[in-house]
C-alpha cells in the first residue's frame, strides 16, 4: 500500500497527523502545499505533533487578495501537485476536510488516474457564500473512498448519490485531542495567570472580510464585559488592521490578544476556559471530545457539524453584536448538561487506516 497525504492548513495538519504517525514511513508519503506558510500556522503543528516524514513542501506564490487570487493559487496547488502524483504514483491521495488544498490534491490526483480518499466527507452547511461548501461538495463527488465522521454525514452522502463508498468512522479531531492531551501540561508555554475566561476563536471569510460584520463582532464580544482571550489568525489580523480595528480591541479592557497559538497550548486553554466563542470548525469537534467538553457558542449563521448543536455542545449565536454580548454573559458559569460526544472516542485514525489496507 503506498499512500500519499497532502495538507496544507492548520487544521489539516492537526487533523492528518494521527494518521500519519500510524503509517509505516516507508509506505506512505506526505506533501505539504504551504496554503499556510507563517510558522506559527504550519511547521509549528508539524514539529509539535512530531510529523517527521515531511517528504514534500511546496512554496506558492503569495496571495496578495484571498478572494480574486483564490483561483491562481488552487491552479498552481494543481500544477505541482500532479508533477508530485505522477512522480510516486500512489495507490491513493488522502485529504482531509475543505479548504482549497484539499481541492487542488483531489483534482490533481484524479486527473492523474489516481483515487482519491476524502477523511472528513459529507460535511454541509448548504451555505453557498462560504469556498468550503464549494470545495466539500466538489471532492465528496469525485472521491473514490469518504470517511464521513457521523451517520448524518453518511446519510448525506447517500442522498447526493457520491460515486465513491461510504465508511462511517468519527472524525480524527477527537483523535488528536486525545492522544496530545497527555502533554498539555509538560509542553504549554501559556502562562497559568488565564483564570475563569473566555476563549475565542475568529477566522471565517464571512466574518472578517465584511467591516460591519467584524465592528459588529467586535463590539459584541467587547460589551460581553467579560475576561476574553483571543489567539489571533493571520487573515484577522490583517483585516482588523484594515478597517481600523485593531486598536479598539488592543484599548479594551476584557480582550487580550496572542498569536496563533500552539496545539498543546490550544488544548490547554480549551481545557481551562470557562466557554469558547468561535467560528472555527475544528474546534466545534473538539470542544466535545471527553478531555475538553466545553461548549461552544458559533459565531455564525450556518453549520456543517449540526451534530455538535443537537448534544448541546454548541449553540448558533450568529453575529449581531447585542445578541454576542447577551449569550456570552448568559452562558459564561452555565456549565453543559453532559451528552454523548458525537464525532467518536478516537479512534478514527486506525479505522480508516484498516479500511485503506483492505480496499487498496
Ligand atoms: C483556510 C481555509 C479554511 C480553514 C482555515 C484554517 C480555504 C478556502 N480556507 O482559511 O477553511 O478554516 O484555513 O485556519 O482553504 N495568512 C497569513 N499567513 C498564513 C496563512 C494565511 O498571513 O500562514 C493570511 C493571508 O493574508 C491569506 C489569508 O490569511 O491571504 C487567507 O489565507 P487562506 O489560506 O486563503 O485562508 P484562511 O482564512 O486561512
Ligand atoms: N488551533 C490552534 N491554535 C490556535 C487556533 C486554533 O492550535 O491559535 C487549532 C484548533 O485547536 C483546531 C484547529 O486549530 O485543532 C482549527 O483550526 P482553524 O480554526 O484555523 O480552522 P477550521 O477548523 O475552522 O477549519
């Protein structure tokens, strides 16, 4: 069996790493595209999570503009991609979830005749502005294998009539969590002065690309008047500068900025935080894995991971900025009614390799 994994953002990389640990090296080959080329969001995670076999890195041209750029790059991903494929000639591409890398492997490796593995299909959110919806949808379709983390995702798939089988296996975020938290504590480099806080999570296009939408956010989580720590994404960053936002948040007196932070350190204040305001989708899976069970308010109006809303681990506050302000006071010393975690109890990862080894 030889395999050939490609990832090329922060959460792919969380996300493929149990998978990666588990194959024998000589067996498989991973490629990153570099999608996410800051240290903080890329080689941090593949040196932390101790991916040692990194047999390709790929440097793209830099977007200058996310939306009208979006095209070129997924065009460049494809053209180095498909001179990789052809050259080790897989037996399958894994890719896991829905950004732009996982696109341009899936369109590559098919065009190369080689069949694509999707970890993480069936996800919609049936919300068309969001690039992640396209590219779900176009790779569940042209996938030959679909790992599908729930039943829901699984059902999903059916009625959409995919090409490709369909294996129902919980999603490796749980995995991640599981096999990393062990360290949390040996490895963190956040300092333990974080007490009863919120921690928040913002990176989506639809949020940060619109000024009122993200003043809006802003002024939310700032009227909240409640303690709020905020590892800042790349794409934040640049937009809060843009729209002349940034100082509003470094003058308030309940947010402290950090820099992407580190896996270990993530889990830490996942784990020590009294709530999570987000529009991550990872960190909707793993806010239920057993070591965190922490809810998750979504700064959102849509999701593709409903499971988490029906156990009651996360709830759609969208981005009206008296209705942020108001959840977050009310749901700050609530603490969540125990369910059922949703996305498994991590073991994905060796599902989906048993599964490869028997098909390819
Ligand atoms: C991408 C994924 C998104 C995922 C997120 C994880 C797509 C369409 N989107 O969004 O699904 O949730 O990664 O974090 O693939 N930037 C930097 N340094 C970096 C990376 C990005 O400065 O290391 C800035 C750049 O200005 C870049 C912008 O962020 O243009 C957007 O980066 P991009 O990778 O296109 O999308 P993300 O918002 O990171
Ligand atoms: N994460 C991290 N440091 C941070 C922010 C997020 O390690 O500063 C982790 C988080 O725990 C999850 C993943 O990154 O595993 C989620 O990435 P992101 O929110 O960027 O992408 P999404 O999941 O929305 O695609």
């Amino acid at each position: 069996m030889k395999i050939a994994i490609v990832m090329g953002t922060r959460p792919e990389i969380i996300k493929l790493a149990p998978i990666i640990k588990k194959l024998p090296k000589s067996s498989s080959t991973v490629i990153f595209t570099g999608q996410h080329y800051d240290y903080e969001m890329s080689l941090q995670f593949i040196n932390q999570l101790g991916i040692q076999n990194l047999d390709y890195k790929i440097k793209l041209t830099k977007l200058q503009n996310t939306t009208t750029d979006r095209a070129t790059q997924i065009g460049e991903m494809m053209i180095k991609l498909a001179k990789i494929f052809t050259k080790i000639n897989p037996d399958t591409v894994v890719v896991q979830g829905d950004t732009n890398t996982v696109l341009s492997s899936a369109i590559s490796s098919i065009k190369c005749s080689i069949p694509v593995s999707h970890v993480e299909a069936g996800l919609r959110s049936y919300d068309w502005r969001m690039p992640e919806e396209h590219n779900r949808v176009a790779v569940d379709h042209i996938s030959e294998f679909l790992f599908a983390p729930t039943k829901l995702n699984k059902t999903i798939l059916t009625k959409e009539n995919v090409h490709g089988k369909i294996f129902v296996t919980g999603n490796t975020s749980i995995d991640a969590v599981c096999e990393n938290i062990k360290n949390v504590e040996k490895t963190k480099t956040i300092s333990d002065d974080f007490d009863d806080f919120v921690l928040l999570t913002l990176h989506r296009g639809e949020n940060v690309d619109d000024k009122n939408i993200l003043s809006g956010i802003i002024n939310g989580l700032i009227n909240s008047n409640t303690k709020i720590v905020f590892p800042l994404h790349p794409r934040t960053l640049k937009k809060l500068k843009l729209f002349g936002l940034f100082s509003k948040i470094t003058n308030s007196k309940n947010i402290t900025i950090l820099p992407p932070v580190g896996y270990f350190d993530m889990l830490y204040l996942m784990r020590k935080c009294n709530l999570i305001v987000s529009d991550s989708g990872g960190i909707q899976e793993e806010s239920t894995a057993p070591p965190i069970r922490k809810k998750v308010l979504v700064l959102r109006t849509s999701t593709e991971r409903i499971e988490a809303v029906e156990t009651g681990f996360a709830e759609m506050i969208g981005v009206n900025s008296s209705k942020i302000a108001s959840s977050i006071r009310k749901n700050f010393n609530n603490p969540l009614k125990l369910s059922k975690n949703p996305y498994g109890s991590g073991k994905t990862s060796k599902k989906i390799i048993e599964i490869l080894k028997k098909k390819i």
